[in-house]
C-alpha cells in the first residue's frame, strides 16, 4: 500500500486496495493496485521503469525512470505526470535534465554506495513540493532486479520486489 503512516505524509492518503505492487495480468488477485483519480493531466503508472541515454545521459546506463517510457513528452497525458494510489508526481519543467529536483519514480546504481536504489517520489497538493514515499535499497549485484529494503519514506512497506519483463 501506498500510503501515509507518519504525521506530514498525509500526500497519499491510503484507500481500499491503493498500492505499489506489481501485479500478474495473467493472475488477478483482490490486493492487485486500485489506482486513484490523481490529477487529470496525469496517467496512471504501472510501476514500469525504462532507461533512455539520449534523454537523460547524465543517468548513464544504470539508470531507469517511469519518465522514459518510449513515446512519452510534455502535455496533458502525454507521460511527464503520473498517478498512483492516491498521489502524483510531475517531471519538473517537463524537462527530462531536471528528473533529480522534481517528483520522480528510479531505479539505479549507486556507485559511490555500490549499492541499487529504488525511490518512489510524490507531489505535495497545493505547494508541489517533494516528497519521499519510499526509497529501498539492494546491496551489491549486477542486476537490479529482486528485493529492496526500505530505508525511508512515508510507505511503511517492508519491502518491494522489482523483476524484468
């Protein structure tokens, strides 16, 4: 579930059925994500990352964003908004050099850390400030798929399982 469970994380207040997960299409279950309305602008996010150099080559091979979903660009539901649970986030600017100051979704390697990082970011309503609703970690491995483990963030969520399609 994404949600809040802390005072000032109120951003994404938790429903029925709200929630990260990534589900089986061939396998439906009742816990699979409800997504909310979230802004109109907005598209809902299916926990999908992609990896684009051209847009952002400062993220360098390692590094995958729900952003970068071939096709996506500036304007109402053109991608560079995103709904889930019952929060959003936005590019900022629309402008793919700028995914680090805004709301993002990633994954990638840290090498100073030499550890994967999975962060999962929201808008603020009102104010659109940042804010963090869950950041994970996987230790070492050349591969970013498998378990994280929460460091922080709103989500109480244990942990998250990121697999390949």
């Amino acid at each position: 579930m994404v949600g809040a469970a802390k005072p000032g994380c109120d951003i994404l207040k938790p429903h029925w059925n709200s929630g990260l997960k990534w589900p089986d299409k061939n396998n439906p279950r009742p816990d699979d994500p409800f997504w909310g309305g979230g802004v109109r602008a907005g598209l809902k996010w299916d926990g999908t990352f992609y990896r684009d150099q051209t847009r952002y080559p400062a993220g360098g091979q390692f590094f995958w964003s729900a952003y970068f979903k071939p096709g996506t660009g500036p304007g109402n539901k053109l991608g560079y908004w995103y709904n889930f649970g019952s929060g959003w986030s936005h590019l900022a600017n629309d402008d793919c050099t700028q995914i680090l100051t805004g709301a993002s979704q990633r994954l990638a390697w840290n090498m100073g850390a030499g550890r994967w990082e999975l962060v999962i970011e929201a808008n603020m309503f009102v104010t659109n400030a940042v804010v963090n609703v869950w950041t994970g970690i996987k230790q070492a491995g050349n591969d970013p798929t498998g378990q994280y483990t929460r460091v922080t963030g709103c989500d109480p969520v244990a942990t998250l399982n990121v697999g390949a399609i």
